[in-house]
C-alpha cells in the first residue's frame, strides 16, 4: 500500500523553493526520482531559519521527524509486510541526499539516521513478535530508535567490545553493564539496538564471536541507565551521548537472533550506513555549492561580480565534478548493496568496498565543497545567517563516522591491492 501511494505520488521539481539544485539527474531510477521530488516537497516547509534556531537553541527537530513520520518514509527501505515503503539503500540514500541538500544539512539527516538503518538488523534477523511489535511503532514516529556500539575505550576495535549482557540463572533477563559513546538521539529514543558482549573475549576462539544484538527499551527512570549529553561543535539540533549501563536489566525476549551471532547481524547495517552517510555528504557538499555560486553571482567587488574572476569561479567548478564523481561511487555503492540482498554470488568485501570507498569519496567532497563555500562568502561565511558556516562544522561528520578516513585507506589497501594488513 505504502510502495504504491509513494511510487504514484506526483511529480514535484525538487526546487519550489525558486532554484533547482545543482545535480545532473541522468542515470537515476523512476523510484529514486520521484523519493527525491516527494522529500523534497516535505522539505520545502522547513526551511533555513528553522534549521539555524534548532543549532543555535540545540533543540530537537521533532517536527521535521514527525513529518517524515506522517508520509511512512521512516520505513523507506523496510518491508511492506511491517508497513514499510519495501524500496532499497538506493532510495533512501537519495532520501538521505535530498534532507540534507535541503539546507537541514546533516543534523536533519542525523534526525532521522538512526531509524533508517539501525532497523534493517532487526527487520532481517528479528522474530516475528519483535519486527511487528518495534518496526510500526518506529515507522509511524511512535518510537525513535538509537544504535548503540562505539565504546570509548575500543573506538573503531569493535570486536573489543567490552560492554557485557549477562543472562540471569532463570534465563529471563540480560544484565547489561559497560559504557557506550556517541550514541546519536538516545535522549529523544524509545528503543535502541545494542551490540553487547554476552562471552568474554579470552572464552572465544575468534574475536568475531560472543558477540550479541538485542533491542532494548532506553527507561531513563531505571537507576541502572544514565545518559549523559556531549557537547559538541556542529550538529547541535541532534543530541549525541555517553550512555552508562550498571546492571541494567533486559528481558532475555529482547535478543535479536541468537546468542553470540551479533557480528554478523551489524554487517548487514554498517555498509548500508556507510550508503547512506555517502549520500547525506553529497547532499551537504551540493547545497554549499550552490549557495557559493548564487553569493558568487550576486556579490560585487571592484565593479564586478566575484564569480568572474578564475580564483572564485575554477575552485567551484572543481568542487562540481568532485561531487558528481562521489556521486556516481555512492548510488553504485546503494545498487551493488541492494543487489547483493537477493544475488549471493556478490561478495560481501565487494559491497563493503563499495560502500567504503563512496562514503571516503562523498566525505572529502563535501568538506572541500563546504570550505569552498565559506570562502567565497569571506567575511560573511562567518556569519549564521548565511548557513555556510553551518555547513562547514557539519560536514566533519562524515569524514569522522562511522568509520575513519585512515581505516577506509586501510580496508581498500588490504582487500583491493592485497597489501599487508597495518593494524
């Protein structure tokens, strides 16, 4: 039902804001169009200010989640059986893309993240009972959801996890103590999807064992939970967490899958994430340039406007085919991991390359586009009202997370040129 209404919505030029993006549109689906046209209409109502006051005052853009809630595309790319839209990565990559190109920027993508692709372990290896209890509420907006994994103390090293859930003698309830870091929007969540050690490392014979996925409830009345809010420099309209477990406990029923199976389960997330992150830069990186080329076509010095001179005008141009070639590795990245869902002779290190290599490609695109943008502004990039400076702080998220420029070197190094692994 959802599939359908989205797929016949009616076509809207993403810009009745009076500009159209800054994007060659060839090569894209029907699908990924007619998302983009849709989100983009919904966008519309949000405009800049919104988004400024959200940073500045930190305050959570519950309306922009509640509207995407409305329209069911928080289930973009869930089963239609659970209420979903049943479209792909590729889909809600472009939806991704489209917030944040926008001008939300990546905390408007960040709102929402979470809800997108933490869910997609669930759906896959849930029980029945879990998929039809979790994934309409988190569809309908009822429910917002976080994924907790990164820990301070292993960082990248997730297979040192040391947060552990141990399971009581009457097999009913998981314990759960350690201490989880950067966990995005856990005070507005309901839920969370937590990757947890249920064996001790020095018990397994491989690292990537005694691993577990579960799908908790986030009661901020329960002494054994605290959250402590991060401040940080950009994103601000997004909260981001430390999260203290002390003997908190779980019921046994909130396990996803089997015991010590989580591993493989937060594969399947991160390179959809990793999808998805690509597009949210490139989004990011397309909105700075176009704001740069519209102040540069505007902005008079000496008796001419700026963008007639080369060293305002070929940094943007450069910044231009930066992003579309990011582009093109992105929606490749979204099409092979959406392929490799039902294709099993895909190689998973062929997805996760892909993956890999297009949200390095996005990240680094967006920031030279961001810092470019700023630049052509000169003093007045400084300035909040023109966005730009938002912009800028925003866009090291992509370039930081989930996984580091550095690592993504390493992966490729290793996996492509079949070099020495350096770490």
């Amino acid at each position: 039902m959802f599939r359908s209404r989205v797929l016949g919505h009616s076509r809207r030029l993403f810009s009745s804001t009076a500009r159209r993006p800054i994007m060659d549109l060839t090569g894209f689906s029907e699908n990924q169009l007619t998302v983009r046209d849709a989100i983009g209409s919904i966008c519309a109502n949000f405009p800049n200010t919104y988004w400024q006051e959200c940073d500045q005052q930190e305050r959570d853009p519950k309306e922009f989640h509640a509207a995407l809630a409305r329209d069911g595309w928080l289930g973009i790319a869930l089963p239609e059986e659970n209420g979903g839209a049943g479209l792909g990565i590729s889909e809600a990559t472009m939806m991704m893309q489209t917030i944040t190109q926008s001008g939300a920027g990546m905390a408007g993508a960040q709102s929402i993240h979470a809800n997108v692709y933490a869910t997609q372990p669930l759906a896959k290896f849930g029980t029945k009972e879990q998929v039809n209890e979790v994934v309409p509420n988190i569809i309908n907006g009822k429910w917002r959801t976080c994924f907790g994994v990164t820990e301070p103390n292993t960082g990248l090293e997730t297979l040192k996890l040391q947060t552990r859930a141990t399971l009581n003698s009457a097999g009913t309830h998981y314990s759960v103590t350690g201490q989880k870091i950067w966990i995005t929007c856990a005070q507005v969540a309901s839920k969370m999807i937590l990757l947890a050690r249920t064996t001790p490392l020095e018990e397994v014979s491989k690292p990537t064992q005694g691993l577990s996925m579960f799908c908790i409830d986030i009661d901020k009345t329960n002494p054994g939970l605290e959250l402590k809010k991060i401040k940080k420099m950009g994103g601000r309209a997004v909260d981001a967490n430390e999260v203290f477990f002390d003997k908190y406990e779980v019921p046994a029923s909130t396990l996803i899958g089997k015991e010590n199976g989580g591993f493989r389960m937060i594969l399947h997330g991160m390179n959809a994430e990793r999808c998805l992150l690509a597009g949210e830069a490139l989004g990011l990186g397309y909105v700075a340039l176009e704001r740069a080329a519209e102040y540069a076509n505007q902005r008079q010095v000496f008796g001419r406007k700026i963008g007639q001179n080369q060293a305002i005008a070929h940094p943007l141009a450069d910044v231009y085919m930066k992003l579309e070639a990011a582009k093109l590795a992105t929606y490749h990245a979204a099409r092979l991991y959406d392929a490799s869902r039902t294709d099993e002779s895909i190689p998973v290190h062929s997805v996760g390359v892909a993956a890999n290599s297009a949200k390095y490609l996005a990240a680094e695109a967006a920031f030279t586009a961001c810092e470019r943008a700023v630049l052509t502004h000169g003093g007045m990039g400084y300035a909040m009202e023109y966005d730009v400076e938002r912009w800028l702080r925003e866009c090291l998220v992509p370039r930081i997370a989930p996984v580091s420029r550095e690592m993504i070197l390493n992966y490729v190094s290793e996996k492509v040129l079949g070099l020495p692994r350096s770490y």
